[in-house]
C-alpha cells in the first residue's frame, strides 16, 4: 500500500513539472502567435494604408496647384492634361487603399471621402471643360468651390489617416503588452515547473534514501537470521551428540543381545544404518556450523550416494504418509562437498516433499541426480499441490519464512539450510511449482577425482496403505 503511494506521488509530481513545462511552452507560443498577428497587421494594413492616404493628400495638393497655376498663366491644352493626369494619380492611390482591410469605424470614414472625391470630380471637370475652351473666366468663378471640395476631401483622408495611425499605436501598446505578459507567464510557469522538480527530486531522493534503509535493514535481518541459522546448526549439531551416542550404544546391544525373529533383526538392522547416517550428517553439520559455514575444500561426495542414503533414512516415513520413493541416480561425479551435507541438503527436499504429498490421491517422490557439465544437478520433485498463487520463489529460501499453505511445525530452517550449504559450495539452487506439483533443486560444482565412480542406481519403495 506504502509503496504504491508512494508511486503514486512520484508519478503526480513529474507529470506535474512536466505540464508546467508544456504549459510555460504553450503560453509563450500563443503569445508569440499574438505578437506576430498584431506586427502582420501593422505590417500588411495600417502601415500602407497611411502610405497610400498621405500620398493621396500630396496628389490632391498637387492638383490644386496644378488648377491654380492654369487659371493664373496663359495656358492652353497642356495644363488641362497635366491635371488630368494628376487626377488619375490621386484615384490610383484611392484605389489601392480601397483594397486593403478596414479597421473599426474605418468604413464611415471612408464613405466620407467617396463623397468627398465625388464633389471634388462635380467641380474639377466645369473648370478643365471651360480651360480647354479658353474660357478663364468661367473657370475663375468655379475656383472657390473646387477649394471648399478639395479641403474636405484632405479632411477626410486626414480622418482616415488618424484612424489607421490609432490602429497601428493600439496594435503596438498589445504587442508591448502581450510580450510583458508571456515574459511574467514563462517566467512563473518555468519558476513552478522548478519548484516542483525541486520537490520531486527530493521526494525521490527521500523515497531512494528509504529504499535503501529498508534494503540496508532487510540484508543486516538476513544476516543476523545466518547467523542464527549457524549457531542453531551448531547447538544442535553438539547438543545432539551425547544423546545420539546413548542411542548408538542401545542400538549395538539390542543388536547384540536381541531375539532371533527376522522382523526384529531387520528392524534393528535398518535402526543402526540410520544412526550412523545421522550420525554423519550431525558431525558434518557440526563440521559445517565451526567453520563459519565455510566449505572444506578436502571433502569429497557422491550426490548419488547420498540420494540413496537419504532414501533409505525415509522409507519408514514415506511407508507412514503411503507414498511411493523414487531414486533416480544418474551421477557419476564427485563434489566438493561433505557427503553428510549433501544428504542434509537432500533430506530437508525429501522431507517437505513427503509432507505435502500427504493426503493427495497420487502421491509419489523422485530424487533424481544426473552430471550436467561441470556441475551435478540434484532435483526432488512431487505431486503435491504447488506453491499458493503469488509466493515468491526467492523468499522461501530465506530463514524462518513459511509458505500460506504450510504444514507442521516446522521453523522455516528447512529450506534456508539447503540454500546456506548449496551457496557455500558454489552451487546454485531455485524452485518449479505447477498444480500438479513442485520440483526443488541445486546443483554442485563436480570436482576431478580419482575415485572409482558410484553406479547407476534406481531404487523404488513403494508402499501402500
């Protein structure tokens, strides 16, 4: 729960610097798309509008001059054709501002010069006809009019240049303004998108710093539990001693002294083998246990032994839970490994193997050991009923961890055992689980030997209830 908080808070706060960042981005676009829509407009509209309206007044005071100076000098056709031509100049700059956009109220403005233009034509055509005919003095009379028409014209296109010149200032202060804007907007959005990668980081640093702890705790808990795992190894494996030597001495007088029926002979056969594999297997774990869990470099075993010693120490059991006890010995390798860990390291398999067959309609057990390479594989696999949904293979192999579905009462040693004496001797371990059953397994390093090799074994104990 913790952990995917903790996920949670972590992912929340980069998606959040992240956004900020997008954010900053998105608001600096749209301002700059702001700013250059209000430059193209100055550029493409008010700019030339005002070129074109101040031309066209120059090209109207150009006329006037043109139609005083023809009523004031003898002149005939040629002045007529001058001012026409600077008439036709004065509706071409008219007509290029015509084509360009129009601004708010713009378009009254512009009316009052169309009107304007038209009064100034109403006038100016009886003073060029009256020119062309030599008639100054009907022109002279005219001459007043034509002025009062040409200064509202230069009116109006005096209006039509301050509202374009407005337009452009407007345009300029939201330019201004809109740069002040994105400026303060970026510089906020990127000053919370640091502030929350500040925060981010150092949760994350405060979350790695706890990981670490926990790791730091969990591997100082794993080292304290081998420790208790080898001193309980050695209490035992000394503790056990004085009274497995009373057990051996009976045992060699009932042998001695004991009846004649074959049952019981065979019986108190099978009794002194087991003890003095048990015997074995306690002075190695002792060995083991003293040595700090360091393996003796000296010690030489069969796999394939010690799989046959193993099931003969468990028939009696295997007999009690009517399972059937499979040896598959295929090795013919020796490891460097006392022969009484390797039967402690198969023993734990066999016996967790036996105690989850129980009950089950098939019951069976295979010890099975077969050289691979440089190593030798040791696998114990059953038909019980796996390991529960969602175990971690790795965690029962730790000390004192028992699976949900565990029987008896054990401590959780078993397992840790097995991996403690298989990790010493450079071996690997791990574990398979299906429905229809789990398969334990380890392997050790083969060591050359000049030993004669073991032979193929395959016993079978079947027993029925």
């Amino acid at each position: 729960m913790e952990s995917t908080y903790v996920e949670r808070v972590v992912i929340v706060a980069f998606a959040a610097v992240v956004l900020s960042f997008l954010g900053a981005t998105w608001f600096s676009e749209r301002q700059s798309g702001e700013i250059q829509r209000a430059a193209l407009s100055i550029q493409g509209n008010a700019a030339p509008s005002i070129r074109r309206l101040a031309t066209a007044a120059a090209e109207l005071r150009h006329l006037q001059l043109l139609v005083h100076r023809a009523l004031e000098q003898e002149s005939g056709s040629s002045a007529v054709v001058a001012i026409e031509t600077a008439r036709a100049q004065l509706d071409e700059q008219l007509a290029a501002y015509e084509l360009l956009p129009v601004y708010p109220r713009e378009d009254a403005s512009w009316r009052r010069a169309e009107s304007a233009v038209g009064r100034l034509d109403g006038d100016l055509t009886p003073i060029t006809e009256a020119l062309d005919r030599g008639d100054r003095s009907s022109a002279h009379q005219l001459e007043g009019r034509l002025d009062r028409s040409s200064e509202a014209l230069a009116l109006a296109l005096s209006q039509d240049t301050d509202l374009n010149a407005a337009a452009a200032a407007s345009l300029a202060k939201e330019i201004q303004t809109n740069r002040r804007r994105g400026i303060i907007w970026a510089l906020l959005l990127d000053g919370v998108g640091i502030l929350l990668a500040i925060a981010a980081a150092a949760w994350a640093l405060r979350v790695g710093r706890a990981y670490s702890r926990a790791v730091k705790a969990c591997g100082e808990m794993a080292e304290r539990r081998a420790e208790e795992l080898d001193q309980f190894a050695s209490r035992m494996a000394h503790d056990v001693r004085t009274p497995l030597s009373v057990v051996g001495l009976s045992l060699q007088i009932v042998d001695r002294h004991g009846g004649e029926d074959p049952r019981f002979r065979r019986a108190a056969k099978r009794a002194c083998g087991a003890f003095q594999q048990v015997q074995v297997m306690i002075d190695a774990l002792f060995d083991f246990a003293h040595a700090g869990a360091h393996a003796d470099p000296r010690a030489r075993a069969s796999v394939s032994a010690a799989a046959d010693g193993v099931a003969v120490g468990v028939c009696t059991r295997a007999e009690e839970v009517g399972a059937e006890l499979v040896v598959h010995a295929r090795s013919r390798a020796l490891v460097a490994c006392p022969g009484g860990l390797v039967e402690i390291a198969i023993g734990n398999l066999v016996n967790n193997a036996l105690t989850y067959v129980e009950g089950r309609d098939k019951r069976i057990v295979t010890i099975a050991t077969a050289d691979q390479g440089a190593t030798t594989k040791v696998s114990v696999s059953d038909t019980g009923p796996g390991l529960p949904s969602g175990t971690d293979p790795a965690r029962i192999f730790q000390p004192h961890v028992r699976g949900t579905n565990a029987r008896g009462r054990g401590l959780g040693l078993g397992l840790a055992t097995v991996k403690k004496i298989v990790e010493a001797h450079g071996g690997h371990l791990g574990v398979s689980s299906s429905p229809d059953g789990c398969v334990f397994w380890f392997t050790l390093p083969i060591v050359p030997s000049d030993t004669p090799a073991p032979g193929i074994v395959h016993r079978s104990a079947i027993v029925a209830s």
